[in-house]
C-alpha cells in the first residue's frame, strides 16, 4: 500500500455515515455501515483515508506540505517584502479551522472496529491505529487553541448537549492524548502494510515523542506546571528511547534522505510519502532548482558550527562572512548539503535567485533538475514524513530538560546514542560531544557561545542548536520557538540577522537589482524586508495561540453555552 491516497477512500466516509433507516436490509448495490465493516481489507482501506491528512509529506500539485510552509514565520528565514506575516495581533473572526471532523472520524473508526468479524489482535490493532490518529488530531488542535474539547466517542449530532461541550482544560486533553498513544503503542502492530508507508508501532513511538516533547516543553516555560512537564518529557524520551534500543534504525547520507526517488530502503526513514509521475507529483524540488526563493537568514547560517564542533564565535577555524568562500570553509557539512555553496544567487544575476543570496538545495535532486520530473509540480522525489534523526534529538532534548527538573543527570552515554550519533552520520563526521561540567566539549574544549541566549543554559542551547540545524526547513521551528516561548528570536528588530543576508558590493556584483538594499549603501548585507511594513514585530504573546472563532462563540452561545476565549483575543 502506497501513501497516494485518491479521493475516492475518502468517500468512505460518507458511506459509512448514511444509512436508509426504512430499509430492513442492506441495499446489495453500495456500500452502508452494514456492508462496508465486514472484514479487515475494509477496515484498512478506511484507515487510508486519514493519511493524506496527517502525512503529507510534500504535498501535492503546488502545495509543498510542512516543508517550508512558515518558514518565513520564525528566524531560519527573513522575512518576505510584502510580508507574509507579522507577529502582531490578528482578527478573531470567522474561521474553518476550529473544527472536529477529524475527530469524529477517528472516534467513528474506533467504534465501528468494534464489530468487524476479525481476531482479537486484530481489533486491538486497528483500535490502536485509529485512537493514534485521535492523539495526532488532538495533540495538533492544542498546540493551535490550548484546552478544546474533549470528544472521547463519537458525538450525536441531534444531541446539542454532546454537541456544544464546554472546553476542557489542555492537561486533561493532552493526558487523553498520552493514553491513546500507550494504547496504541501497545497493540498496534511492529509491522503492518507496506513497509515505512504504514502505521507501526515505530511511527506510533516516533509521533509520541513528537507531540509529547511540544506539550512537555509548553507545560514547563508558558504554564510552569513542573509535575506534568515531568510526565510529558518522560513520556517523550521513553517513546524516542524504544525506537534507539531497537535497533531498526541507522543515518545514512543527510541529503541523500530529502532528494530520492525511492525512500523504501533508506536505513533512516522510518515512515515516507511516495511519489509517481503521472500519478502524485508535487513541486517542493521545483522550489529548489528553477525559481526564486525567500532566503536563509543570516542568523541561521550563522548558527552552524565550525568543523571543529565549536561555535563560530568561538572557533579559530572560522573565517568571517565578507565574502562566500569565508562563510562556507571549515563549517559543519550540513551547511553545503542544504545550501548552494559554490555561488551567491542574486537579485538581477540569477532567474532562480535568493532573497538572502544563497539558496537552498536540500530538496534538489541533481540528476532530475533538468528534466520534465524537475520543473512545475511534476516533481517525484519521495518524502521523508517520520525519520530516525528527529527521534534522536527529541531523545536528547527531553533528557536534558528533565534534568533540569530534578531528574537524571545527563550523560556521556545520552550523548553518545544521540548527539554523537547525528554527528558521526556518514559525510558529517563532526567530532564527538563530551561533557565537561555544565558544559558541552569538542576535542576536549568546553565552550559556551557567546551568543547563547542567558534565560537558557549552555547544555540546553547547543542542543537546540542542533535541533535547527538537523531539521532546518522541514517545518519544525516555529514550533520550537512557540513551545520554548521564544517568538521574540523571530522580531527583525531585537534580532536584526534574521532580516539580514549575505554581505556583497555593488562592485563586484554591478548588475544587482537596483531593488535589492544593502545595509551599509553600495556595500553590506543584504536587507531583504526593507520597509517597516515587511518587519517582524513580537509585541502581543498573545499569539502563541491562535483565537477562538467568534462565530463559534455566537453559535455555542445560541445553544446557551459560553465557549471561552483565549487569553488577549
């Protein structure tokens, strides 16, 4: 079973939902809720239909996904001109997205396995993957609203009171999340479908410490409840932990994950979207071969460690930013496996330009960019959805953080089955990280950044560091910044190098676009949000989250039930 999910499974839906209640029997000639639950091949062709939903992975057509999508909200990218987003208020209008659907689907999955003439096992499993996709859903709407409502079976709707529940508060939501990942860690199956294209119990395991590590993290810094950081964060690292003794999983080539043709025996991969031309095509490679893009900022180039695992601001090995060759010599190898490292793409140079000068090829498969498979949406590069590096720094992060809270002190041997593992990935080869005191150490140096942010420790920061940089652009750092509550990292005013991008001269590059400012006249770094409408300002936390519709306030309130608003809105 491949992840290209057609419209029609999610027919099944609606087929399942319809019944003619004057009818004894079930009509022979379509499907109903009597003749589609009657064995396993149905149950699972149902399942499909959620994942189009949950792993998109590139998406499709011009859609790209998580991958780069709001990208442009925190600090890896500059912002755009005109923008595309401000860190300042916003309506509290009308919106589609405070919605429970795929919650009902999911609750409805779960009650109609119940009857499905199948083992005991096979109950349990397919329960499993459906009470997973409930903990996704639900785990994805507190990271957006904080409490909702909880709906733990599937809803009448004729009954108002079932219908118009009251918001639950986030912990007692999120403790339901947790039950539902154990439950299905539990029961669903190690293997199960296509390899790496179907729900497992590793991508079950790989998805909890996802979503735990967020809420963990958002518990500890935005609520300051300790006891259920505690709870999250080990839930977290045990989840991430059973994936590394496992032993299924190893690094290959970094690049070699974001730009195949063919993701099923990538040693890394432990879930991925597949790709066929004429079939399901996106165009996320197109992005990185022919056309202009928003650029990396200098703040996130600039976070890269030199080859000798220490900071640039540390590190004798790093030669400054004036021209491209300093930028780029003796720096971590992820940096010229992400970005084009041979030239400045520029304004007025380059048709395929960036708005920073350097631009990224992560996504770039060499020997399909001059191809038709290259160009438009007609891209087939495979997806990585759930992959083995993100486990290991999950791993790492929420061991950190629970020492912080008390708990085990970190140790060189979490260091070594996470860290140092990312950092001996074939083709990186960066050195080991030791610990020396309060402090991580690269050939026997400890060091602490100098531009390390002082309301976080020195062991804490480099770990986010490492995070950025193994995960750049795959759509995970506004999150970060959201659950650490760091959104003013991303404000091109407190932190200019976020609105910063490569330093050039007018003299050496004469034919730059005359639109293209720099910051010190003819010569500087390139600014690419240049007018103060463009700026990103941090002034209201009250975006963390997003508000409650008005609309769906007015609507609980003509059934006679207040539906709070978030806090600021």
């Amino acid at each position: 079973m491949k992840i290209k999910i057609f419209a029609i499974l999610l027919t099944t839906l609606v087929l399942v939902s319809c019944q003619d209640d004057f009818l004894e029997r079930p009509p022979l000639d379509r499907l109903t809720d009597e003749t589609f639950w009657a064995n396993e091949s149905n149950v699972r062709t149902f399942a499909w239909g959620f994942y189009p939903q949950y792993f998109s992975g590139y998406g499709s057509g011009f859609t790209w996904g998580r991958f780069f999508s709001g990208q442009s909200l925190n600090d890896d990218f500059s912002p755009s001109s005109p923008p595309q987003f401000r860190l300042q208020p916003v309506t509290a209008a009308t919106a589609a997205y405070w919605r429970f659907s795929w919650v009902r689907k999911a609750n409805l999955f779960h009650d109609r396995i119940q009857t499905v003439p199948m083992s005991e096992e096979a109950i349990n499993h397919w329960s499993g993957v459906a009470r997973f996709f409930r903990a996704v859903e639900y785990a994805q709407l507190v990271q957006q609203f904080g409490d909702v409502p909880w709906f733990g079976e599937e809803v009448d709707d004729q009954n108002p009171e079932q219908l118009f529940r009251p918001r639950d508060p986030r912990d007692f939501v999120m403790d339901r999340v947790l039950e539902d990942f154990e439950y299905a860690a539990q029961f669903v199956r190690l293997s199960d479908g296509t390899p790496k294209q179907s729900v497992n119990k590793d991508v079950v395991l790989a998805y909890m410490s996802q979503f735990m590590l967020f809420e963990a993290s958002w518990q500890k810094y935005h609520l300051g409840n300790n006891e259920k950081a505690v709870k999250y964060f080990q839930a977290a690292k045990s989840a991430a932990d059973q994936l590394i003794q496992s032993g299924r999983y190893s690094l290959g080539n970094y690049r070699e994950v974001f730009s195949s043709v063919n993701l099923a025996g990538n040693p890394e991969v432990i879930l991925f979207r597949h790709y066929e031309a004429g079939m399901l095509t996106h165009a996320l490679m197109s992005y990185n071969n022919m056309e202009p893009q928003t650029g990396v900022s200098k703040n996130a180039i600039d976070s890269y460690l030199a080859s000798d695992g220490l900071p640039i601001g540390v590190s004798p090995l790093y030669q400054g930013d004036r021209t491209r060759e300093a930028i780029f010599a003796n720096r971590d190898p992820r940096i010229s496996e992400t970005f084009v490292t041979s030239q400045y793409r520029l304004n007025g140079i380059s048709p395929n330009f960036s708005t920073t000068g350097i631009s990224t090829h992560k996504y770039l498969n060499e020997s399909l960019r001059l191809l038709p498979e290259g160009s438009s949406s007609l891209n087939i590069i495979d997806s990585p959805v759930m992959r083995y590096g993100e486990v290991l720094i999950n791993y790492l992060e929420a061991t950190a953080e629970l020492a912080s809270l008390g708990g085990t002190a970190l140790s060189q041997a979490d260091l070594d089955k996470s860290i140092n593992v990312l950092r001996a990935r074939p083709g990186i080869n960066l050195p080991a990280v030791t610990l020396v005191g309060d402090r991580f150490a690269a050939n026997g140096v400890a060091y602490d950044d100098p531009q390390r942010d002082q309301s976080v420790s020195s062991i804490l920061w480099e770990i986010r560091r490492e995070r950025r940089i193994e995960l750049m652009m795959e759509g995970f750092r506004l999150n970060d910044l959201r659950r650490w509550k760091k959104l003013e990292y991303a404000d091109t005013q407190a932190n200019p190098t976020i609105n910063r991008g490569t330093w050039v001269t007018r003299a050496e590059f004469p034919n730059l676009q005359s639109a293209v400012v720099l910051s010190e006249g003819n010569e500087g770094y390139i600014i690419p949000a240049n007018v103060a409408a463009a700026q990103r300002i941090f002034n209201n936390p009250r975006v963390y989250l997003d508000p409650v519709p008005i609309d769906q306030i007015a609507l609980y309130e003509e059934n006679g039930v207040v539906l709070t608003q978030n806090e600021g809105w």
